[in-house]
C-alpha cells in the first residue's frame, strides 16, 4: 500500500509539472493582415503604386488601389521590409518589426512629395515600429502624377468626338467589384498508349502571361485557379542556354532524356526551339498602333495607370524611323494620336498620360479602327503590329469569343500581327485575350507589375515586336518498341490534330526573334533498352510566306537520372513540377514542394535579371497559401 500511495504522489507531481509547462507554453502566434496608405504630403491617395514586403523567408507584392490602399494578408510576426516603386519616384523602403504582443498602431509619415500610413492588424495585435527614409523625384518623375489621381484631367491634344463626352474616371474609393474572371478550361493530358497512337502534334506557344498571373495571385496571399495555371506558360516565361540557329533556318532544336522526379516509372522529354536572336538596332521599322481600352472597368491603378506606365518603357525604346498612332475605346473607338515618328517622345507620351477612363467598351469597334490605321501606314519592309492593352472586358459590339475569333482571323490577313497586353484581376477575361493573340499571330503577355512590362517592352523587345516564324508545328512520333506510353505537360490547348501538321491553312502558333520554346513529355519506357525514342518534325513559314518549310530531329535516351540532366532541363522539370501542384494535376505522383525548391535551387544557374531567384520565393509562398486554401479571384 506503502509502495502503491508513493508511486501515484510520484505520477500526481508529474502531471502538475507538466501542466505548469503546458501554461508557460505561448500558443502559436496568428498570422495577421498590414495595410497600408500612400498618399500626397497634401493628403491626395496615390495609387498605381508597386509595394512590396520581405521577411521571413517570404516576397509579397501588390499595388495601391485608387485610394492609394493596399493590404497583405497572412502576415507572421517578425521584422519585415517595406519598399515601395512608382515610375517618377525614386523607391521607398520602410522597416517593420512585428512582434507578437499588444495593440495594433497607425504609424503615418510624411516627406515633402509623399507620405504612407500603415496599420497592421491580426486576431493577436502587434506592435509595429517604423525606420523613415526620404524620397526624391526622379529622372521619370513626372510632375501630373498625383493630379491624374485626384483631379480632372486636362484635355486630349487630339480628343476624339466619339470619346469627348466619355466620363472622368476620379480617385475615390470604391467598393470590391464581383468577380467575373474568365478562364478557358484546362483538361491536363492522359497518358497515351504508343502501340494504338504513336503520333501526337502540337503549336508552339510562346506566350508568358499565365506565369505573371499566377505570381500576382500568390503575392496577394491567393491560391490561382487551376484552369488559370498554363504550365507551357510558365516552363517559357524563362530563358535557357539553347545553342543559336546555324545556316538559314531561324531556329535551332534541341532534345534531352532524363528521370522523372515525381514517378520513379517514368522518364521525361524535353524539347527545346531557340529562336534566331536579333540586334535592336538592326531591327526593320516598326509601324504600331497603340489599341488602349479606356473604358471604366479600366479605371483601377493597376489597369490603365499601368498600361501607361508600361507604354513609356516601350516609347523610349523607339527609334526615330519608328512610328506610333493610338487609338483608344470606351463607348465608342477613337484616333488620339495620328502617325507619329518615335523621335518625338513627348507628343506620344502626352498623348499617353492624358487619358482616362470612363464608359462601356466596343472592343470590337477599337479593332476595326486600329488595324484600319495600321494599314493605312503600312511598311511593306518593316513590323507592322497592333499592340492591344485592355482586361479584356468586351461588352459593346463584336464581344462574343466566335465573333472576336472571326475578326481577328479576317484582319491577320492584312500582314498586320496583334499582340496583347492583359492587366487587371477580378474581371479579367484571360481567355479572350489568349484567343485573340493566337489568333492574330501575335503574343499574349499579362502586366502584373511595372517590372513585368520592362521585361516585355525592354528585356524582350525584339521578340515582343519582331516575328521571325509563323505556324510552327511540332509532331512526335515515339519508338512503340522503347516508349510503351506518353502524356505532354501542358500545351492543352495547343493541341492539333495529327493531320494537321502537313495542312498549311491551319493557323499555329508564331516564334518572336530570340524567343525560345521548350515542351516536356512524361513517358513510360517499354524496356530496359536505350536508344532513339521519336522522330521531330517541325513545320514553319517564314512571315511573309504561306508554303510551309520542314525540318527534322531525333531524340534519344541515354539512361540519365533526373539530377545528371542539364541545369536547364532540372529548372524547366522544377516548374513543370511546381505547375502540376498548383494545378493537383492527377499525375503529380509523389511532387512535392519541398522536391521543387531542392530542384530549382540546385539547377538556378546565372540569373541577371533576378527572375529564377524570384521564383524561388513565389515556392515559398506558394507552399504557405496552399496549406490552408485561399479563395482566389
């Protein structure tokens, strides 16, 4: 009894302690929410701003809206660092130090040009401190900046009559608008028996905008919806080391074997296409027609704001044997500004900065007018391009999807090409935009940040504005003997028919100068044999012609594993890895996001532009938004 009485006191102490631990123990602390204001040292919002937080590992981004507020969510305790860019100011950079204890505080600091509040609020309120810095114009500051948010704007130089009485759209706030996104449905790939269909075709595609889409979701805290996450998109917004096209064929191919990091069963393809890279300054002229959609839904900063932020990176890239005309619509299509030679950058940009937004949006009609101007000047010898800039959001005229998609088909004719730029979130019509790149030879790139359009309008210029291959096919035909079955990884909508590929009327997809494509195929091998797994064929035309050229490339398996392959082809499996969890394709086997970070890491290589580095991040926050799922928009 003795023994019994000592050994529960014994059991009875143990748990008192351990109770006493539990209490001293802090719960975990709650992610929480800043917010934050950019304004005028008059006290006007400032919108359109790129603000960006890091801390702990994580890269958010976002952009004020038009009463200059902005928000993070899922925000740890920590210290973070706040930096915050508009073309015309220099960059600010703020420090917060968040720990996890008492009240939550409005700081608000102001300088002569500009000040901030930020609050910062969670279901545990912190503490915020704040460093100040000083901000000072810069070289592009430009002095209307905070008046095109808070007054009424100046009038056009050249005001349309149709566009005259169109509504000002002013800074103020307004509610969230309902969702209406719109993006096509994407079916991923199935597996392919090779003894029933060995043969399978597909168009290139070089467009980015799906990979720009996708990080503005995750820097909000998002998770994208599945159909908006095009891994072919993604894989191609990168550069890779493809060797340059030798002899007169404006491209080169590629092709590597090696393992599947996500099933041990498979084995993975990659083809790569480099297109002929080309000197700016040898360059053709360039006849453009700006099309901007000026309609209300543009109205937020990170729409029409931005599109004329992106458009001055590309206006100071013109030469003077260049020529703009703009044209923009809203309830009616309009000519702003008539041919104007790229050396006189000021009446371009003037006529850039004086529009604004208001009314509804006769897409279509905007069309018509543009590629009537960009015929009109047309260089036999040079570029002839209509760049469209617009969320997409159609709703006077020709709007449907089969009306748009006729229009277009109809005006590529002409020897005009179409490219276009995406912006906006909630009612963004990814799909009609996607469509009406393809199908007016051009590309389609989505603007998610000032960055972004210095990629596209100064990093990539020559391949944004100049084509050096239109229709490009690809057909693959597998060995049944080695290659028991296959699926392609992404490039679903690219698909075509196998009698396709010799039909020189079927439209496909165009290469810009120095541009790159790369396609992955997952296989099953149907032995242990190695050897020449498929046949590449390749069809192109050159821009001005409509007779088809073909070209020929093997592909062999040389038994490497997935980390003997080329840093290339690891970083290009990395995202095509990264794509499928985003997508939780059926065939993602055993992806994981730690697999994909270990992978990216390892095949990063050179990166100048900071871009590989940046996608490291967007893993890291991909991995914290997609444990808990966020609904997206």
């Amino acid at each position: 009894m003795k023994r019994f009485l000592a050994t529960f006191l014994l059991l009875a102490a143990f748990a008192c302690t351990s109770n006493k631990n539990a209490v001293l123990t802090p719960p975990p602390a709650a992610p929480g929410t800043i917010r934050g204001h950019v304004q005028t040292s008059d006290g006007l919002p400032l919108p359109g701003v790129t603000v960006t937080v890091e801390g702990l590992g994580r890269r958010l981004t976002t952009v004020s809206d038009s009463s200059g507020t902005y928000i993070f969510g899922g925000v740890m305790p920590g210290v973070y660092s706040i930096v915050a860019e508009l073309s015309g100011l220099q960059t600010w950079r703020r420090k917060i130090n968040v720990p996890a204890a008492g009240a939550s505080l409005v700081a608000t600091l102001r300088t002569p040009s500009v000040s901030e509040s930020i609050t910062v609020t969670s279901e545990a309120p912190y503490v915020i401190g704040v460093e100040e810095v000083t901000v000072s114009a810069s070289r592009y500051a430009r002095a209307d900046a905070v008046a095109k948010a808070a007054a009424p704007p100046p009038p056009s130089p050249v005001p349309p009559p149709a566009l005259a009485a169109a509504p000002v759209a002013m800074a103020t706030r307004v509610e969230p608008a309902p969702v209406t996104a719109n993006y096509a449905h994407v079916e991923d790939h199935a597996f392919v028996e090779t003894r029933t269909e060995r043969v399978t075709t597909f168009a290139i595609d070089v467009d980015r905008a799906s990979y720009a889409n996708i990080r503005r979701f995750l820097t909000r805290g998002l998770v994208p919806p599945p159909d908006a996450v095009r891994i072919e998109e993604m894989i191609n917004y990168f550069s890779y080391h493809l060797p340059q096209p030798a002899g007169k064929v404006p491209f080169s191919i590629t092709t590597e074997v090696a393992g599947c990091p996500w099933n041990v069963q498979s084995r993975l393809l990659r083809i790569g296409i480099q297109g002929r890279n080309l000197d700016r300054w040898k360059m053709a002229p360039n006849n453009l027609v700006f099309l901007l959609d000026v309609s209300g839904s543009m109205s937020p900063p990170d729409r029409l704001p931005l599109i004329q932020s992106a458009f001055h990176v590309l206006v100071d890239q013109l030469r003077a044997e260049d020529r703009v005309s703009i044209v923009v619509y809203a309830g009616a299509a309009g000519l702003v500004l008539p041919p104007t030679s790229g050396a006189d950058k000021t009446a371009i940009l003037n006529a850039i900065d004086h529009l604004r937004s208001g009314g509804s949006t006769a897409g279509g009609q905007g069309i018509e007018l543009a590629y009537k101007i960009a015929l009109d000047n047309f260089l036999r010898d040079g570029n002839n391009r209509v760049i469209l800039a617009t969320d997409g959001d159609f709703n006077v005229g020709v709007s449907s999807i089969t009306d748009l998609q006729n229009l277009i088909e109809e005006k590529r004719k002409s020897g005009i090409y179409l490219s276009v730029l995406g912006v906006g979130d909630n009612n963004l019509q990814d799909a009609k935009m996607e469509m009406l790149a393809d199908k007016g030879n051009g590309n389609y790139s989505y603007l998610d940040s000032l960055k972004e359009a210095e990629k596209v309008f100064k990093q990539e210029l020559t391949g944004t504005l100049v084509t050096i291959a239109k229709d490009v096919k690809v057909q693959l035909e597998f060995d049944p003997s080695l290659v028991a079955s296959y699926r392609q990884i992404g490039y679903e909508n690219r698909a075509l028919a196998n009698k396709d590929f010799d039909d020189d009327t079927k439209d496909a997809g165009e290469l810009g100068a120095g541009h790159s494509v790369t396609a992955l195929y997952e296989f099953v091998p149907a032995s242990n044999a190695r050897g020449k797994i498929a046949t590449i064929n390749l069809r192109y035309k050159e821009p001005k012609e409509e007779t088809s050229q073909l070209i020929s490339a093997s592909a062999a398996d040389e038994g490497k594993s997935a980390y003997e392959a080329s840093s290339d082809m690891q970083f290009a499996t990395a995202i095509a890895e990264f794509g499928m969890l985003l997508r939780n394709s059926p065939h993602k086997g055993t992806a994981s996001y730690d697999d994909v970070i270990h992978l990216a890491r390892i095949a990063r290589g050179e990166d100048l532009e900071g871009v590989r580095e940046e996608f490291l991040r967007m893993l890291d926050s991909a991995r914290h938004v997609t444990g808990p799922r966020v609904a997206a928009q």
